[in-house]
C-alpha cells in the first residue's frame, strides 16, 4: 500500500532536535553509553558482590517490581484498582512453598503452579469485577485479600499457621547473587511480557475499556474478556512473584502477607507513575530498599544526622525516628506524587531515559513535565 | 434481502417506554436517515441495534440473521460500524493507535501469540498499521497520526471517529450525528464524503443526522422518530414536508434551527427519559402515528405534550442535576459547537 | 445457663458492642462518602491518632502537663477535628478536579503518613488509653458488657440520629449535600464548595476522634495503626453493607457487620475455618454489592 | 496443708540432690565458673523461693505458704556466694529426656564450605584467630565481636523495647565499675537488635541478614520466630550458633547449630501442673487458650495429657481435650470472643500461651480465673501491666518463665544495672549464658569451636537457670521460675515464689 510506503521513509529523515547543534556521533553517544555502563557495572556486577546485604535487597528489588508491573497492568492499563495484590502474591507464594516442601513438586514446576494458582485467584476476583467497579471493587479486593490473609493463609495444611511454609532454595540458587539474577531474569520476562502486552492489540483493548467500555465494544472487543485477561495475566505475575518471595526468604506466613503489603505495593506503583514502566520498575525497588539503603549506605550518617537533630538527644527518640522513617518517606512520596506530580517517578525522569535512549537532554521537560502524562490513578471505568 | 430489518423493537426502561413498536429496514447499499427531535430515541434505536440494549421485544435481523440477542463486540466483528454522538475514541491514544485499535475483531493474531511475540504478530501488526494509515490518508488526516486523540478538534475528531469506524471492516455503517461540530462546508464535504464512501467500500449506512441539507442530499430513505415511536417514513423530499414532522419540529419551524445544540448521547438517552416520564400517564392507548400519512394540521394533543415537554424542562433539571453539570463540561470542552454553524 | 446463651446471645451482644465501633468508624467514611464520593482510608488512623494526643494528655507524656480526663478528651477530640481540617487543606482540595480513585489513594497516603507520625510521636509500644468509664454495666454468668462498651453503643445510635437530622434538617447539612451533587450550581447560589468541604472534613475528623478515643477504650490501648488493623475494614465493610449514602446505614452495618462476625467466630472454631468471621463477611458484603448495591438502607440510584 | 508441705520438703529434697550432683559437672563447666567466679553465685542455692523484699512474707495470694517456702527462703543466697558453684546442672541423666538430639551434635563442624578446624581441638590461646575457622562477625581490628538479638520489638502489641536495651546493658554496663564487660580481658562484644515484627518471615528475613555479620544469634522471644531461625538453611551453613529460650521442640532437635537455654514448654507442662498442685488450683476447670500453630502443637499435647492425668476439671466433668481447648490465630484483633467463651465455659483455671496483647486483653475480658502457663518466654510484665490497667478486677495467676522477677534478678546479677522489667533480665540473663558458652571454648575462639564446645556441655546460669546439653540435647534448660502476678493499682507485680526443677 502506498500509504504505508510513504510513511515508511518519514523516520529516515533525521530529527531536526538531532542536527541542531553538535552532533559529534561517538561525542553524543559516549556519555550515554558511560552511563548505561555504569548502571551495568552496578547492577550486574557490584551489588551482587554484597552477598547476604544488597544481593538479597537487589532480589527483592526485583520481586516488587515484577508485582509492580502486574499491578500497573491492572491499575495503569486497565484502570482497575486493585488493593488486593497481597492476595495473588501470597497464594502464589503459599502455592509454591506448599508444592516445594509438603508435595515434593520440581522446583521449577513450582512456578508453574503458583503462577496457575494466582491465575485462578485473580479470575475470580475479574469475575467480581464484572459486575462491582470502581471504588467498590477496590474495597471488595482489599476486604478479599484480607479475608485470604485471615483464613487460607492460616489453613495449617496448606500454611503451618504462624509457624509458616518453608521453601528452600535448590542448592545452586542458595548464593544470594544467584538468586538475584534468577530473580532479575523473571523480571526480564515481565517486562517482556508487559511490552508485547502493550505493543498488541491486547494492550491497546485494555486501554480502550479503560477508557471507555462501550466505545471498546464497538470497536469490536469483548470488553468481559480482556478485563478477565487483564486480571489473570496480572495474577499470574503477581503469584510468580510470590513464589520468588517464598525462596527469596525461605519461609512463607500470613502476616508478612497483610494489609501494609497491599497499601506498599499501590503505593510503590502509583509512585513509579502508573502506565511508565520503568518508573514502575524504579518506584517498586525504591520501596523494596529503602530500608536498607536508609540502613546500610552512606545514607545511614545523612538518616543518622537529620535524626540527631530532630530527636534533641532523646534516645527514644531517636529510635523513633529511625523506626518510621522508611514509612514516613514512603507516604511523603506518595502525597507529593499525586498532588504535586501526578506523573510519578517515570514521568519526573522521563528526561534522563529519553536521553538514555539518544533523544537530548530536555532539561525543561525535566523541570515541567508534560500535562498530557499519564496521571496519578485514572480511568473512567473507575466513576464512582 | 435488506442488510437490517428491525421489526417492532421495544424497549422500556423502569417505567419509561423509551422506544414503542419501532421498524426500520436498511437495504443494501442503501443510506438511510433517522431523524426526530431530541429525546425522541433515535439512540436508544442505535443503542437496540448495536447491542449495547437488549430490547424488551422485537428484533433485529442482520442479512437474514436473527441478532437481537448478540453482544455489540460480536456485532462489530460481524460488520456493524458505529459512531457515537460526542465522539467514540480512546482519547489517551494517538490517532493512529485508535484506528489499529479499531481493527481489534479482525487482528488476526490471539493474545498469546502476541504476548509470545511470534513472527505472524509483527506481519499482522504491520498490516494493521499499513490499513491505518491509508484510512489516514483518505482522510487526509496524516498530519494528525501521531498526536493524542484528546487535544483535536471536534471536527477532526468526528472525522477520525469515521475513520475508526471504516477501520472495524463494516459492512453497514450506523453513524450517530457524523456533521455535529462542523459547520456547513465541512458538513457538505461530509456529505461527499459519505457518498464516496458508499462507493469504495459497498457500504450501507444509517445515520442519525439533524443537518437537513445532508440528508436531502445523501439519503435515500428517511425514517422520523418521535417519542419512541415512529412518525413518519419516506423519501426525504416527501419527509420534509410532512406536516406531521413539521409539527413535531415544535410547532412548524424548519427542523434544522431546532437543532441548535449538540446533545450528548447521555443526554439523548435521558432526554428521552424525562420526556418520557412527562407523558407516560397519556393514554398509553394512543394509536401508533400512521406511516404513510396524508397531510394533516397539528393536533392539540401533540401541542400539548411538546409544551409540557418544554414546561417539565425545570423539572427535569432537577431530576438529573449530576447529569447537567456532566455535559455542560463537555460542550466547553469541545471548542466548536454547532451553535454558531447552523447560522 | 440457658444452653443457647454461648451460641446465640453471646454473639448478639458482643456483637452489638463491636459492631457500634464499626459504625462510629463507618459515620465519618459515609458523611466523606456521602459529601465527596471517596472512601477515607484514614478515617481510622484519625482516630488513633486523636486518641493517642488524648492519651498522651491524659497522662502527662511529651508536651503535655497531666490533665484531668475531659480536657485529655477534649485535646483528642480537636487532634481529630485539626486532622481533618488540615487532610482537607492540603491534600484534598488540591485534588478536587482529580479522579475520585486518585484522592482515595491519596487518603491511603495519609493514613500511612499518620501512622509514622503517630510512630515518630511514641514509637511502636502501646499506649494505655484515656479511660473514660471503669466500671460493669452487666455482669452474668456468660456475658460482660463494660461501661465503656455500652457507652459506644449509645454515642453511635445518637451521632447516627444527630448527623441524619443535621444532613436533613439543618442549612449547612443540606449545602453540603448540595455541593456533592451540584458544585457548579451550588458555588452560584453562593455556597462557597471550599468552606463546605472544610466543614465536611472537619465533622468527619471529629468523627473519626470520637470513634477512636472510644474504640481505644474498649480495646485498652491504642498505638500508631492500631485502630486502622482492628477496625478500618469491617468499618468500610459495614458502611458498605448500610448503604454509604444512608447515615443510619452506618448503625445497621455496623451492628450487622458486628453480629455476623460474632457469630462466626463463635460457631465456627478455628480448626474448622480459620478467620471465619472475615470469610462471612466477605461473602455477605458480595452478596449485598450483587444484589443490592445500593446497601441495606441506601436508595437505587 | 499436710499434703503440700511434704511436697515442699519433697522439693527441699530434691535441691540437695541436685546440690550434690554438681561436683558431677563437666570439666569445661567447672573451668568456666572458675574464670568467672562472679556469675556463677546467681541462683545461690539451688532452688529458691526468693523473698526479695525482704521481710518475710513470701506473697499475698498464695493459700499455701509452706509450699512456696519449699526450700531455704533466704535472700542473702540470692546474691551472694562468690565462688562456689551455687547453681547446680541437674546431671546429665536428667536431661535428654523425651529429646532426639544425640547423635547429631558434638563435633562441632558440620562441613560445609566454610573452615574445618574443629572446634575445641585445635590448641593455642583462647581467643579468635584470623584463618581459624568460622570468625564472621568478628573484627580483628577493634577486637569486638558482634551479636545479633532477635525479638518482638514490634507486632507483639506489648511493650518491647527492653529486647533492644537488654544486650547493652550487659555487654557494655555490667563490667568492672559499670563499664564493657570483656571477654578473654580485651575482646569486646557489640550487640545489635533487629527487630522479627512478631513474624517468622520476618524473623528469617533478619536472621539469614544478621548471619553475614553477627558470629552468633540469640533468639529473646517468640516460638514461631525463634524455629524459623534456627531452620534457617542460611544459618546452618555458616555455622552460626544460634541460642534461644526453649520454646517448641518441633523441627529442632537435630540441627547442629541451634540450643535452647531454658526449658521449652513441652518441658514445662508438668511444671505447670506442679505449680498447680502446689498452689491449689489444679482441682479446678481448666480452660487451654492456645495459638493455633503447630509450633504449639507439643506444648498443647503435654499439658493435655498433664491435665487428663493428674485429673482436672473441664467445661463439663473431666477435662475434655476437644471441649477445653481455645484455638486462636496468631494476633488476634481482640479477646471478645474467647472471652465469652471462658465466661460461659465457668472456667477457673486458664492456660494461656499466645500473643501478649491478645493475652492482656483476654484477662481483661475474664479477670476472674486464675491464669497460669508456661507465659510468653519474656513480657509477663508488660502483660501484666496490661492486665491490671483493665481495671476489671486485675489479674492473678502463676506463670513459669525463664527468669525470676525484677528483684531475683537483680540479685542475681552482681552490680547490674536495674532492670526495667522481665525482658531485660531475660536478655540480660541470655547474654550472661553467652559469655558462659563463649568462656567454654578452649584454644581459637570460632563459630565451629562455640558450637561444638557448647553441644558438650552446657552453662553454669546465672540469672537464668543452668543450661546441659552434654552432647545429648539441644534443650539444654534445667529450671523455670515461678512467678506470681497479682496487680497494685493499674500496675503488675511479678514475684518469683519457687524455683522449679525440671
């Protein structure tokens, strides 16, 4: 089709951004690719070193943001408020403990199961969904999780009660740095999974349901059926990544699996920014290490300084202070979020990363970020 | 045999009887008008027949097929196209990304192989592409393909609305007021367009449409809707002087200076509502309006409802306030209104 | 003893009593939802957070002097009213052209900054609460019902019969239900939306004070999250189940809510179905959301 | 009367014997209490009923004061006797009992990829060496050696900061003139608290953390907590020695790297009923208020079985197991519910093992039973602070605990500083029992030379009872104190009445 023909050779023209100024070639591309080096160096290379300290916090890093992106497929993507994705991720954490330990099952098939497990929880949780929207489906899965969380989680043949579910590691997953590679692999995969999901005409159903259902169904979606996909892929990912949490720690409870969990994993997503995948992706291992880089790094004399002047040499304190600082930080981010940047994280960095992939250095989108973003929590089928 | 047959179609909301023993037929290659004043279910009609209502009684046949009962994604993807009153797009995405989104039934792919990412993905999503953007340009709205469907124009956005609507592969177009937002000259290209339209894609259509010029010039049948019930159908030279018609314009006046507003397709459904609530406690027994009529003067009862209709206006205010202030949004929101056009 | 007394009145009872906190929790979420169309997840973290300044005036910690009890009282009940003033001010009326969903995140935000707060105020140990009342009111053979108990039981029904008369009766009950539906029109007639939505937040912070320093009473003690763990989602649950527009609807759920968690927890041994009581009342808030999801006492809208 | 008394002197009997089997101690138990003549004078003789106060009367709530005078009320006992071996091991016969921890234990190293220099072997000075061994968590520069202290500090809903203050105020307050305490005269030791939030996943989390930079863990309390550590794979691969009070027997009694300082509850059931008997409330109606985990499941049985043997009542006639037993979650939202269930059960008497908010709470609802158990492991006082502040009518009872009240302790402990509460002694009582293990090393001071050295014997007590393990077991407690809680005004009293041998 000639159409396409013509609009094929648009992009070969060079962007007039690009040969404005000094466009050096290896100049433009080196400090880029510095930087992508040095978050490599980091990554890949450096944290896993800390064995047992940042390897560990690096896997959890990676487990909250493979959440985060099964979240933000509900929440960013579909526009369904989820406050339940404790549930999915502890039943698929449970499932795989329980199928590990007490079943004898492969390790590997062990994800099998947990992702199924999830699956079917979130389906059900879709099926609500049909009928209940908004506000009230946020509760009814918030009220869901809760349910889960004070009773399958406490079935004792299934979870110990307190004592909880062990799930050790095979032997060769035993070093915390492999771990974390095992663990930034399935993150691989997730982001995979999210970018085929948006390049597709799924993503592009999603957006319209959540936008607005009955145009969606003119344009031919079964509009049921992609909100119950949404659910079950988002299910699936956040079982998964409960059952790396279960290896990640070695043992599985009901109450490391509650409300707070919930609130951290909305709060984590709505702080990356909603519909940005890498702001996702930096909001969950922001909120999985926190603690320890409050803890553990150079942050520890700041956090140690601003906490020996406030508490006025109060020893409790001072205890305090340390105590509830990550919480504190972790709201404070999230009120300035939504009401002074509803973008997020993805969006106030959105400058670096386009940067990163060879567009300039846009030092005002930095300073004021688009209003066209993709906003805090929105989604008409949330009207309540 | 006719593309849409609709017989007798009634549907009741609460106590409302928003549409009454309503027939249309759409013959193929045929474009047909539905017009009435507000409130009188025009929508709702369209609502009946795309799907997104189940009507109490009555049917609606597709090429022979009985499909009162399916779903509107399964209507799209059996060639129903549709536009709606205050545009029908995801406007959070581009232009281009709404006409590959409008492509949805005929993808060609599943989700799992497009999760997976399999090769036959990517040749089906180029082609999608490639569809989107020669609708594009038969358009000649290239300029706009990558830019977000919300910050257009009203009138560009009906026409991408259009577009979106080709892009679904229809076989019968059913389009809910293409012209509002533009003015004349760009309501006479529409018409062109329309009829061009017809030619290249075999298209049958059935529009709701006020801009009386239009549907002199493109229609070849015109049905009159009024409260629910059909008033009067026929050539449109023969409609437009239809004294019954004319009467239902609220007391003679031509019927395009009534229309000097956009009504919202929520508005559409309530007017129809409320008017309905005013006059429901008439005699339910009325006689249906006769189809082919001889000319008659208005008569006092009909004179009276409308009045009513307009008196209850208050009234209805109150019943719907959240509704009002809805749609007052919108109309600011969308920088040309018809108000202006139509003079 | 009457052999049904452990299986049928026990629950009643007992959960008469809890479900009244649930229902003082769920007036200030209805009065917000009712104004506002949001769910306040703070609303119980309000609550503890009034009833811990209560607690801390109460016994003289911090900067407090030790005052006697009705000035402990009154410090806790302007926390609340403070509280809900100030969540108004900065974090509400910024967001008043936002999404709906975007403010009821936002109020989770709040109830997290509160409970550090609360954390940085006293740290993690339980606090005693103020106490208002000592002694029994009944006293038999299978069953106690405190004074305390039977004093929230009597504030609920009354603040449900007093905000219902002030939504119905009074001229700024009836603005702030204006302003709900119609805050264009209403802001013509001259009914400043800034000032009824301050006024909302701030009856609702007090309600949230009044529930909180009575529900630590019964509890005993009250430390930062403590009434958000105990009471925030059965107070949701019961609102929802009343009807969130209906303000009596809070008194019912709540005693619903109450009664069917009782009940559960006292037929159903943990053996059998652990956390039995949440699993009914999830069911039961399915089935209302379902069927009739205006609540018991809302109307269809 | 009569019946009691002669169980008291049954008692008195009892302690000498064990007074006498103390010359049978291991060599390396005796050396340290050489070294350490200080520690060893804190449960002087052998069990006591401590009156600490002084003037004579035992408690105010007892019917039976012949029965709490069992042995020698003497308070002088408490804290004197420099360098005798006061507190006695009650011999390597008594203990292993019920246990299967032989077989597994002894050696020391237990392969791995880490050193093989086994344990106590290997000659030379003691102290640690650099390339011996397991020395994680030892600085060589600063010549410190860390410990890590795991408990509740929150999500037990009582009190706990004293988990935190505890370790400190041994290792840095309680040495010459108020200052460090050293080991082997120049090696500090530097604690560090981490908080478990009252979870076991939590708990793990902050174990398997602590194990890359604490040499060794000590578990203050909170059975499911504590179990998930001492499973830790983590744990047992480094060798990390990990110590806790005893709690459940479930999963532990094979693991190489784990020992419980005091008497698990299992254990104490039959204290519980002899505490019962002793004090007259085992005619009674027993009510078992317990969380439902199967970390309690040992603790459960036993005092099931101790109930239906010994012949208390239930809800209806016997005790009854399937009636008379209260399952509860881990943390309850309020006591509500079992609270009437006591009420209409008529129960006097009520066991009660679970969370201590839920605890407090609960006495709260029912304050008219008598309350007994083997208690949280510590925090009876902040329970018990709780209680009394209910004001319905306060709380009594007897519990069993691995340290005496304030006062006992404080006695105990030479020239500590005061105690804040039971937590603190507890922790404070629990590094005393680290140091007793640390000073039973011979030659390069390691994690495979503590484990190995410890598994063989045992320590001498101090302000908790003394710990054997002999080789034999990894529930090495001897003794649990009885302590009475009755409430002054909106305040809990803790008194220790009897000190109980297993």
């Amino acid at each position: 089709m000639t159409a396409v023909d013509a609009r094929a050779t648009t992009p070969a023209e060079p962007a007039p951004a690009h040969k404005q100024g000094r466009d050096f070639g290896p100049i433009r591309w080196l400090p880029r690719i510095l930087v992508l080096a040095v978050v490599a160096y980091i990554f890949l290379w450096r944290i896993p070193q800390d064995e047992g300290g940042a390897a560990a916090i690096a896997a959890d890093a990676c487990i909250y943001a493979i959440v985060g992106i099964s979240l933000n497929i509900l929440i960013g993507h579909t526009g369904q408020l989820s406050l339940g994705h404790n549930g999915f991720f502890g039943i698929g954490a449970f499932a795989a403990a329980y199928s590990l330990t007490v079943r004898e099952v492969p390790f590997a098939l062990t994800f099998v199961i947990a992702g199924v497990v999830g699956a079917l929880f979130a389906l059900v949780m879709g099926l609500v969904a049909l009928r209940i929207t908004g506000l009230y489906l946020a509760l009814i899965t918030l009220v869901f999780a809760l349910t889960l969380e004070e009773s399958l989680f406490e079935v004792e043949w299934l979870t110990n009660a307190g004592a909880g579910q062990p799930a050790d590691r095979p032997e060769w997953l035993i070093a915390d740095s492999n771990f974390f590679y095992f663990c930034l692999a399935f993150l691989v995969v997730a982001v995979y999974i999210d970018y085929r999901l948006l390049k597709t005409k799924t993503g592009r159903a999603l957006l319209a349901l959540k936008e607005n259902e009955r145009v969606a169904e003119a344009f031919g979606i079964n509009v049921t059926a992609f909100k119950l996909i949404a659910f079950v892929i988002s299910g699936t990912l956040a079982g998964v990544a409960g059952a790396l949490l279960a290896y990640r720690i070695g043992l599985v409870t009901a109450s490391g699996l509650g409300f707070n969990l919930a609130l951290t994993f909305v709060l984590m997503t709505v702080v990356g920014g909603l519909g940005s995948r890498i702001g996702v992706i930096l909001g969950a291992s922001l909120f999985a290490s926190l603690s320890f880089i409050l803890e553990e790094t150079w942050m520890h004399e700041v956090q140690q300084f601003l906490v020996g002047l406030l508490s006025f040499g109060s020893t409790s304190a001072e205890a305090n202070l340390t105590q509830y600082a990550v919480g504190f930080l972790g709201a404070l981010g999230l009120l300035l979020t939504i009401v002074q940047f509803p973008g997020g994280l993805g969006q106030q960095l959105r400058a670096f990363f386009d940067w990163t992939w060879g567009k300039p250095f846009d030092v005002h989108a930095l300073l004021h970020p688009q209003d066209d973003g993709p906003g805090a929590v929105e989604g008409s089928s949330v009207r309540a | 045999m006719s593309v849409l047959e609709v017989s007798d179609l009634s549907i009741r909301f609460g106590g409302l009887q928003a549409l009454q023993d309503v027939n249309l037929e759409v013959n193929e290659y045929e474009i047909v008008g539905l017009i009435g004043p507000n409130g009188a279910g025009k929508t709702t009609a369209f609502n009946c027949i795309t799907g997104f209502y189940q009507p109490n009684t009555g049917s609606v046949r597709y090429r022979g097929q009985d499909v009162t009962k399916a779903p509107p994604h399964v209507k799209a993807a059996m060639g129903f196209g549709r536009t709606f009153q205050n545009v029908g797009m995801v406007k959070s995405a581009t232009a281009i990304e709404n006409l590959k989104t409008a492509q949805h039934a005929k993808a060609g792919y599943d989700v799992l192989s497009g999760l997976v990412g399999t090769s036959l993905t990517s040749k089906r999503e180029r082609e999608l592409t490639a569809k989107a953007d020669a609708i594009l340009d038969l358009l000649g709205l290239q300029s706009i393909r990558d830019k977000k469907v919300g910050g257009q124009s009203y009138g560009t956005l009906k026409l991408l609305e259009l577009g979106c609507a080709l892009a679904t592969d229809p076989d019968i177009l059913l389009l809910d007021e293409p012209t509002s937002g533009m003015g004349p000259e760009e309501s006479d290209e529409l018409g062109d367009r329309l009829l061009t339209l017809r030619k290249e894609f075999a298209l049958t259509m059935l529009v709701i449409e006020h801009h009386v010029p239009l549907v002199l010039r493109v229609c070849d049948h015109v049905y009159v809707l009024n409260f629910g019930r059909l008033l009067a159908e026929g050539k449109p030279s023969v409609i437009q002087t239809h004294p019954e018609v004319v009467a239902a314009y609220l007391g003679g006046e031509a019927p395009e200076a009534l229309e000097a507003t956009t009504e919202t397709a929520e508005d559409a459904e309530l007017d129809a509502l409320t008017e309905q609530a005013a006059r429901h406690h008439d005699d339910p027994d009325a006689p249906a309006p006769e189809v082919d009529h001889e000319p008659a003067p208005p008569t006092r009862r009909r004179r009276t409802a409308a009045a009513r209709a307009a008196t209850d206006e208050g009234e209805a205010e109150r019943l719907r306030p959240k509704k009002r202030a809805t749609s007052t949004r919108k109309k600011a929101a969308a920088p040309e209104t018809t108000e202006g056009d139509d003079q | 003893m009457d052999p049904m007394a452990l299986e049928v009145v026990v629950p009643v009872v007992s959960g008469l009593i809890q479900g009244s906190v649930y229902g003082l929790l769920g007036l200030g979420l209805v009065l917000l939802y009712k104004s506002g169309k949001i769910f306040n997840f703070s609303q119980a973290e309000i609550g503890t957070f009034s009833a811990m300044t209560a607690a801390f005036a109460d016994q003289g910690v911090g900067p407090f002097p030790d005052l006697p009890v009705p000035l402990a009282l009154l410090v806790g009940l302007l926390t609340g009213l403070g509280l809900g003033l100030l969540i108004e001010r900065v974090v509400v009326r910024p967001l008043f052209s936002a999404a709906k969903v975007t403010v009821v995140v936002a109020t989770a935000g709040v109830l997290l900054l509160l409970v550090a707060l609360g954390g940085f105020l006293s740290g993690p140990e339980p606090r005693s609460a103020v106490r208002i009342l000592e002694g029994d009111f009944l006293t038999t053979s299978s069953l106690r019902v405190t004074d305390t108990g039977a004093l929230v039981v009597v504030v609920l029904a009354v603040l449900a019969v007093a905000s219902a008369l002030f939504f119905s009766r009074t001229r700024t009950g009836t603005a702030i239900i204006a302003v709900s539906q119609e805050p264009t029109a209403t802001r013509l007639v001259g009914i400043s939306v800034e000032r009824t939505s301050a006024l909302t937040w701030g009856i609702a912070g007090l309600l949230g004070a009044i529930a909180g320093i009575l529900l630590s009473g019964t509890v005993g003690v009250v430390f930062p999250g403590s009434l958000t763990f105990i009471a925030l989602v059965p107070a949701f649950t019961a609102a929802v189940l009343g009807g969130v527009t209906a303000l009596p609807g809070a008194f019912v759920g709540g005693v619903v809510v109450g009664m069917i968690e009782s009940f559960a927890q006292t037929n159903i041994p943990k053996d059998v179905l652990p956390g039995s009581g949440k699993v009914v009342l999830f069911v039961a808030l399915l089935v209302v959301l379902l069927v009739r999801p205006a609540g018991l006492l809302g109307k269809e809208t | 009367m009569n019946p009691s008394r002669s169980r008291g002197l049954a008692v008195a009997v009892l302690a000498s014997a064990v007074l006498t089997s103390a010359c049978g101690l291991k060599p390396e138990v005796k050396d340290a209490l050489a070294q350490n003549p200080g520690l060893a004078g804190g449960a002087g003789g052998g069990q006591v009923a401590v009156d600490t106060d002084g003037d004579g009367t035992v408690d105010s709530f007892t019917t039976d004061p012949g029965a709490a005078g069992g042995g020698t009320t003497d308070a002088g006992t408490a804290g004197g006797g420099t360098g005798t071996t006061g507190s006695g091991t009650s011999g390597s016969g008594s203990t292993g009992s019920g246990t299967s921890g032989s077989g597994t234990t002894g050696s020391g190293t237990t392969g791995g990829g880490t050193g093989t220099t086994g344990g106590g072997t290997a000659s030379g000075p003691t102290m640690p060496v650099k390339g011996q061994g397991n020395t994680t968590g030892i600085d060589f520069a600063s010549k410190t050696i860390t410990v890590v202290v795991h408990g509740p500090l929150t999500g037990a809903g009582v009190p706990q900061e004293s988990f935190r203050t505890g370790g400190p105020k041994y290792w840095e307050q309680s040495g010459p003139n108020n200052g460090p305490r050293l080991l082997w005269g120049e090696w500090k030791v530097k604690v560090v608290a981490v908080d478990d939030k009252y979870n076991a996943q939590d708990a793990l989390r902050a174990c398997n953390s602590a194990a890359k930079s604490a040499f060794a863990i000590f578990g203050g309390a909170g059975t499911d907590q504590i179990q998930a550590c001492a499973q830790s794979q983590v744990l047992r691969r480094a060798n990390v020695p990990y110590v806790s009070s005893g709690v459940t027997e479930s999963g532990l009694g094979n693991l190489p790297n784990y020992f419980a300082g005091s008497l698990t509850y299992k254990q104490q059931s039959p204290l519980v009923i002899r505490a019962a008997k002793e004090k007259g409330y085992l005619n009674k109606k027993w009510a078992v208020v317990i969380t439902g985990t199967p970390n309690f499941a040992d603790a459960r049985d036993s005092i099931a079985a101790e109930l239906v043997k010994n012949g208390a009542l239930g809800r209806s006639g016997k005790f009854n197991p399937d009636n008379d037993i209260i399952l509860t979650e881990k943390a309850p939202r309020d006591c509500l519910t079992v609270g009437n269930q006591l009420r209409s059960g008529g129960y006097e008497t009520v066991y009660f093992l679970g969370q201590p908010l839920f605890f407090g709470q609960c006495v709260n609802q029912y304050p008219t039973a008598t309350y007994t158990g083997p208690g949280p492991s510590f925090g009876i006082q902040s329970v018990a602070d709780l209680a009394c502040r209910g004001g319905a009518g306060g709380f009594k009872g007897f519990y069993l605990h691995p340290s005496p009240d304030k006062a006992t302790a404080q006695a105990a402990a030479k020239g500590a500083p005061t105690f804040t509460d039971d937590i603190e002694a507890g922790i404070w009582g629990g590094m005393q029992q680290l140091e007793q293990a640390f000073n039973l090393i011979k030659g390069p001071v390691n994690r495979e030379s503590f484990i190995s050295s410890l598994a063989a014997a045992g320590t001498p007590g101090g302000v908790l009872q003394p710990s054997v393990f002999g080789g034999k077991t990894r529930f090495g407690g001897t003794g649990a104190f009885l302590n009475q809680i009755t409430c002054s005004g909106t305040n809990g009293v803790i008194k220790t009445v009897a000190t109980y041998k297993k």
